[in-house]
C-alpha cells in the first residue's frame, strides 16, 4: 500500500508551525548567549556571534545574597500555589457538581476580581500590610499570590470538574460515598492532569511576579526583585542582567519540560470525548 503524499497546506501549516517556534524561541536564545558574554561584547555593534565565553556574571550572581532570594522566591511559589489548590478543589465542586445558590453570580464575582487595575490595589495592600507589619516578610508575599490565583484556580478546575461524566455522579450517590470521599478519592483522581496544569499556571504567574513584590518587600523578596539590582542607567550590565535573567527562568521551563505531559492534557481535558 502507497504512503499517502502529504498535502501543500500541511506542509506550509508545518512550516509557518517551524517559523513561529523560532521567532519565540529567539530572544531567549540571544539572552542566553549574552549572558556568557562580556558587557563590552554585549553591547558591541553590530551584535557578536562569535566571542570567548565568560563565566564572570554567574560567579557575580552568588556573590550578591542569591540565595536567600532564591529561597523565597521557592517558598512563596509552592506555599501560595498549594494553598491555592486546596481551597480551589472544593470551591469548584461547590460551583459545579453541587451548585450552591446563585453560583454564577459567585463565579462572577471570583472572575471581577481580575478586572481591577494591580496598580489600583497596591496602596489598599501598602496600607494593609503596614498595619499588620507584613511589608517586607515572604508571608504577604503569600497572600498576594493566593488571592491573585485563587480565581484563575477555580475557574479552570471547575471546567475540569465540568467535564467529568454525569454517570460518575450518580453511581457515586448510588454507592452512598460522603461528599469529602467523593472530592478526594473520585473526582480530584479524574481531573489529576487539570490540577497539575492549574498548579503549573498558579506557580509560573507566582514566580514570574514582580510589581507587588518591587512594592511590598525590599531585601526579603523574591528573584524578579534581584534582578533588578543589577539595572543601572550610568553602568553597562547588560550580560550580567542577561545571566540572572537565564537563572530565573531555568526553574520554569524544567518544571514545563517535565510537566508538559500533564499540561497538554490537563490544557486538553474534556475537549474529545
């Protein structure tokens, strides 16, 4: 049997596919690059393509308390994205297989709260963190996190719960299983990859998070606010930016290598049936 020819449109389909992955995936290629470089190669113009690589900026980093951002960029990531989770599970159960009253009125509520301008908050949250004397400790840092994906949480683990089989439901009240079995050892089973891919979103805004943490903390903050010790206007630290920046992201593209199995179909969930 003859293997069937491809047709033109996949072919131009793959190739415009090929084309886009490359223009994404170019600046992150060139700063990586620059970050080997030195800050004179690093400037130079036109652009060097061709030079000898330098460990320098690294080294620099860990010379500059990187741990102690690293950690508490880690430890607001995973606390506040856990938390999350948890509150997020049965939230969207009560929204979507048991409805409470007036749910839409509460899921538009949850999704309003994304509407509002960060920079409209920050002040309300200065005021508030000030009182409590929570500026500049990791647990506002918590807080903010939690409240900020808290929404998005629910609403993509409620389209997930959405997705499950009526029948699941009505076996389970068959079966006479109390609500907290049926959350935890049925349903939060079915819909394991949209919790990872919810998890994966919740921790990547988490991380990559800056505007609050810039606002609220100062020396105990997270790695997007060290990165911004090395901008100057009056020096050349454009390697070393460049350096910092590839450390930041290594965590998260490791975490979407490695994930991305759960994440395509927890991103997929429900869409074939």
């Amino acid at each position: 049997m003859s293997r069937r020819k491809g047709k033109p449109g996949d072919l131009i389909l793959a190739t415009l596919t090929w084309f886009g992955a490359l223009v994404m995936f170019a600046p992150i290629a060139w700063m990586v690059l620059t970050s080997f470089k030195t800050e004179r190669d690093a400037v130079s113009f036109p652009p060097k393509l061709f030079f000898t690589p330098t460990l320098e900026h690294y080294r620099h980093i860990f010379d500059n308390d990187f741990a102690s951002f690293a950690l508490i960029s880690v430890l607001t990531t995973f606390v506040s994205t856990a938390i999350v989770i948890v509150l997020a599970v049965p939230a969207a159960y009560a929204l979507s297989v048991r409805p409470v009253p007036k749910w839409r009125d509460v899921l538009f509520f949850f999704i309003s709260t994304k509407m509002m301008p960060i920079a409209a908050a920050i002040v309300p949250l200065y005021l508030v963190g000030r009182t409590f004397g929570l500026l500049n400790t990791p647990t506002i840092l918590i807080i903010v996190y939690m409240s900020m994906n808290l929404p998005l949480a629910i609403w993509m683990i409620r389209s997930f719960m959405s997705e499950i089989p009526k029948e699941v439901f009505d076996a389970v009240k068959v079966d006479g299983a109390s609500r907290l079995r049926e959350v935890w050892t049925i349903i939060v089973p079915l819909i394991r990859p949209g919790l990872a891919s919810t998890a994966l979103l919740c921790g990547i805004f988490a991380w990559n998070e800056f505007f609050l943490a810039v606002n609220l903390t100062t020396t105990n903050s997270n790695l997007p606010v060290f990165l911004q010790k090395f901008l100057s206007f009056g020096q050349l630290y454009t390697a070393q930016v460049a350096a910092v920046a590839t450390i930041i992201n290594i965590p998260v593209v490791a975490a979407g290598w490695l994930a991305q199995k759960s994440l395509t179909r927890g991103l997929t969930f429900g869409a074939v049936r």
